[in-house]
C-alpha cells in the first residue's frame, strides 16, 4: 500500500470494495443493478457527498467538524422559512451562506487562537445554531420548498435529453472545485501544510488562524446548503434532518482515505468513502435490516478500516 502511495492507495482500496459491494447488492437485492438503482445511489450520494466537502477539509487539518448536522437543520429550516415568506431563492441562499460561514468561521477562528480542539467548539456552537432556530420558529418550523428546488432533486429529473438528476451534476462540478482547490491552489497547500505539521507550516509562514477560520466557514456553508437541497427532497421543512449525517460524514472521509491525524487525503477519496457508505445504507435498508443494526454495521467497517490505514508507519509515528 505505501508504495503506490498512501492516499491513492486508500483511495483504490476503497473503490476496490465499492465495486465488491455492487456486484453483492445486485445479488442479493432485485433491480439493485438497474440503472434507475445506480442513479437513487448517485442521487443519494450527492446530499452526502456535498455535506462531507467541509468535513474532508477540516479533517484534512487534524480536526472535526460536529457542527454539520446542526447546520444542515439550520439551511434546511431558514430556507423554508424565508420562502413561505415569500422572500427569492437568491436572498435565501445569499442569507443562508453569510450566516453559515459566519458562525464556521467563528468555530474555526476560536478553536486555532485558543488552541481547543474543534471538536468541543463546534458541538457546543451547533447547539447554539439549534436553539436559536428552535426559537425563532418556536418549535415548529413552516414554509415550502423554493421553487424549481424540488425538480432540482428528484430522481426522475433530466438534465435535457440526459436522464440524470440536476443535482448529480451539482455534485460533479463541486468535486471538480474542491480539487482543484485543494490540489492546486496555495490555499490548498496551506490546509495540507498545517495538516501535515503546524509547527513547521508556522516556521514556513503559513497563516494559522485565518486558514482555520476559511477552512470552518466553507464547512458550514456547504453543510447549510446540503440541508436547503434536502429541504427539496423531503419537500417540507424538518428541524432533525441533518442528524444522520453526523457520523456519515466522518465516515465518507475516514472511508476514503483522508487521515484522522491529518495532512494527508483529498476529496476524490470523499467521494469513493461516500458511494460506499451509500451502497451500505441502500441494500441494508432494502433488505429490511433496521437503522439500529445500520449504524452498528457502518460503525464496524469504519474502525475496521481505521485499523488498517493505522498500521501504516507513517501514521503510528504521529498517533
């Protein structure tokens, strides 16, 4: 594994079992091979796989993002909200985006000046986002999905004469941004720098705190989005929607490739952790197995892959 090179052997390993766990569903599932199967997988993958963008980034600096779940409830509520009050969809968004990457930013700018891990901070700022939006709607959280949003994500949606949902194609052109990003610009060697080793990213004036707090707004603001983007799946606003996302999320970047410990991943990876734990989700629940036995299942493969990745040198010398 480490001599085709950690990352992109993860990342094939991964992708590896993706196929082993297709060609298993499409035996032990009807019609899980069928092409209206693959593109539910897709569609599904794509709420998933936009949601784990900040979380692959801030994983990528040694740290997690527990906030994504609530701020998913948050895009998800404000959005219906604003849109049964008759406010456009640009507002909506532009609303939603401002106040997301406020309050990432705010996690990341609090957790790299006082030096706490990110895991405490955001927890403790994603409740705040839920109580605030548990308080202004005083519970009960009304409106509709914007106009156009549903269609945008439907399984029977075209792209023209392309049978493919509008989102799958949102999809496809974020993972092409989000590697080029991390990839190819000096904002993306900065988060891998300070991933890799603070202290020398430090010594190499690598800018510590306003890396954290872009890296954490961009988090939020791609989870608020996720949730606004269920909103037109579900059709009706929901204040628990982001909640299952919460361990998938880690799960998709572990899955993938990207370390814990940071330094070291990319969201191609992400993308390959995030067909999987879809494929996982999708045939368990066809076959009637219970969300409990689910979450026991997914939890399993992630510590089981977790071991293998940790057994790399590299990795057991900076653990």
């Amino acid at each position: 594994m480490r001599a085709l090179g950690g990352r992109h052997a993860r990342s094939l390993a991964a992708g590896i079992v993706v196929i082993l766990i297709f060609l298993a569903g499409s035996i032990l599932v009807h019609g899980f091979g069928s092409f209206g199967s693959i593109r539910s997988l897709l569609l599904l993958g794509a709420f998933l796989g936009i949601a784990s963008v900040g979380q692959t980034m801030v994983v990528l600096l040694g740290g997690i993002d527990l906030s994504i779940p609530f701020l998913m409830d948050f895009g998800n509520v404000v959005a219906a909200e604003m849109t049964g009050s008759g406010h456009p969809f640009w507002q909506v968004i532009l609303v939603i985006l401002v106040l997301a990457g406020l309050v990432g930013g705010l996690s990341g700018f609090i957790s790299a000046r006082l030096r706490i891990h990110p895991l405490i901070i955001t927890l403790g700022m994603g409740y705040a986002v839920q109580g605030a939006v548990l308080l202004w709607t005083k519970g009960f959280p009304s409106g509709a999905a914007p106009q156009g949003l549903p269609g945008f994500v439907s399984v029977s949606a075209h792209i023209g004469p392309f049978p493919i949902p509008p989102i799958i194609l949102l999809w496809a052109l974020v993972a092409i941004a989000i590697e080029f990003l991390l990839q190819r610009t000096v904002f993306g060697r900065r988060v891998y720098a300070l991933g890799s080793s603070p202290e020398a990213a430090r010594l190499a004036l690598v800018p510590y705190v306003s890396t954290w707090v872009w890296v954490f707004a961009v988090s939020a603001m791609f989870a608020a989005v996720a949730g606004v983007l269920l909103l037109g799946f579900t059709g009706s606003a929901f204040g628990d929607v982001g909640s299952p996302y919460l361990f998938q999320t880690v799960a998709t970047v572990v899955v993938g490739g990207t370390m814990l410990t940071g330094g070291e991943g990319g969201y191609i990876g992400t993308i390959v952790g995030t067909l999987l734990v879809t494929e996982l989700t999708m045939i368990m629940t066809s076959m009637g197995v219970s969300s409990a036995i689910e979450e026991v299942f997914l939890g399993a493969v992630v510590v089981l892959l977790v071991m293998l990745y940790g057994r790399e040198a590299h990795v057991r010398e900076r653990i």
